[in-house]
C-alpha cells in the first residue's frame, strides 16, 4: 500500500514526529511504502477559492506551491494520515492550509485508490480532541467515506502504549 502521511507539527522532536516514526517503521516492516510530508516545512499556501481548479484548471490548482508534491502523492495513494498537536482546539494552521487544498483534488471525488485513513493527534490537556474529531470524523469518514484505522491521541509527553497502538494497527493494515 502507498501511504501518505501529513505531519502538521513544526517540532521535529515532538510527540506527533515520535507518533509518525511508529507508524513508518512498522508500516514499513509490513511492506507499505510510508510517504511523510512535514507541512510546516513547506510552503503550502492557504486556498484562494477561486474556483479555478473546478472551471479551467479542470482539477489543477493555480497555485504553484510546495502543494504540487501533495498532489503527486495524493494521486495515488491507498492510505492518508493526518498527525497534528492540537492548536487551540484543532490542528495545526499549516495542516488546515493543506487540507483546504485538497478541494482541487478530493473535491468533488476522490482519488479511487484512497480508501483508508487514521489521525495522530498531540495535545497538551486531555480531551482537546473534538474540534478535530469533528473535522476529520465529517470530511474524511463522512463525505470522502473511507475506512477509520483509528484516531490516535496523547496528551503530553507521548506514552510507550499510544506508539504501540500505532504499531499494532500499522502492521495490520
Ligand atoms: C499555538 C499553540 C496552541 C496550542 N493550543 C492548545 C490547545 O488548545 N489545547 C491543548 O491541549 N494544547 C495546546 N497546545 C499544546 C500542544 O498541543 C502540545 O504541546 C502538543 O503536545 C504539541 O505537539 P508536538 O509535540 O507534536 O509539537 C498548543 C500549543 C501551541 C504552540
């Protein structure tokens, strides 16, 4: 399986990165091919809703950004991750600016490869989740329909159990 994971957190030694090494080194034992795009190092532009990519862009975004190298993955990828901290009370801006994005790709369908996704989600109190939940729950299992792996989260420095959560379901997939 091809598996594109997005990691919305800026700290590169942070507990979302430890949630995402988890998930590749097991993903990868299992035979997938872990694709990682740390966002926050990209220059990954907000969307302009300019509708270009459903008129003359026939699915193309105007915007030449760091965005070009998500839809190349995006094409042809089986599974999506989306690992973030929670930012008051949702995810990371730089993760949003990407997700907003994909309405020239996901929008109005999707991909037919990708049918399975899974959140990471860091956060510094428990149960900060919901504004996330809410979004991932209604775009990515609602309208796009695909499969839930699960929804990931710490509050805190990341557990040993939380990574061996991952790991089980990155070996499962
Ligand atoms: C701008 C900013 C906003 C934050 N907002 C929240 C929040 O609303 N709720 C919360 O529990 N933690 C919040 N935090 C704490 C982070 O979610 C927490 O430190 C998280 O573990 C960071 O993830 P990382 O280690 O993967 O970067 C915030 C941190 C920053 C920098």
């Amino acid at each position: 399986m091809n598996i594109l994971v997005l990691n919305g957190s800026p700290r590169p030694q942070g507990n979302t990165v430890k949630m995402v090494a988890a998930f590749r080194e097991s993903a990868e034992k299992a035979g997938h091919i872990v694709n990682i795009v740390n966002v926050c190092r990209k220059n990954i532009k907000g969307c302009l809703a300019c509708e270009y990519c459903h008129g003359k862009g026939q699915g193309q975004c105007v915007q030449k950004d760091d965005m070009q190298e998500v839809y190349g993955y995006l094409r042809d990828t089986d599974m999506l991750i989306l690992a973030s901290p929670i930012y008051y009370h949702g995810i990371s801006g730089q993760l949003k600016c990407t997700i907003d994005r994909f309405y020239s790709a996901l929008y109005p369908t999707a991909p037919v490869s990708l049918t399975k996704t899974a959140m990471f989600l860091s956060s510094g109190d428990p149960e900060m989740y919901e504004g996330a939940k809410f979004s991932y729950e209604g775009d990515f299992l609602g309208y796009l329909g695909l499969e839930n792996m699960g929804m990931f989260t710490c509050a805190g420095d990341v557990k040993e159990s939380v990574l061996e959560e991952i790991r089980k379901m990155a070996a499962s997939l």
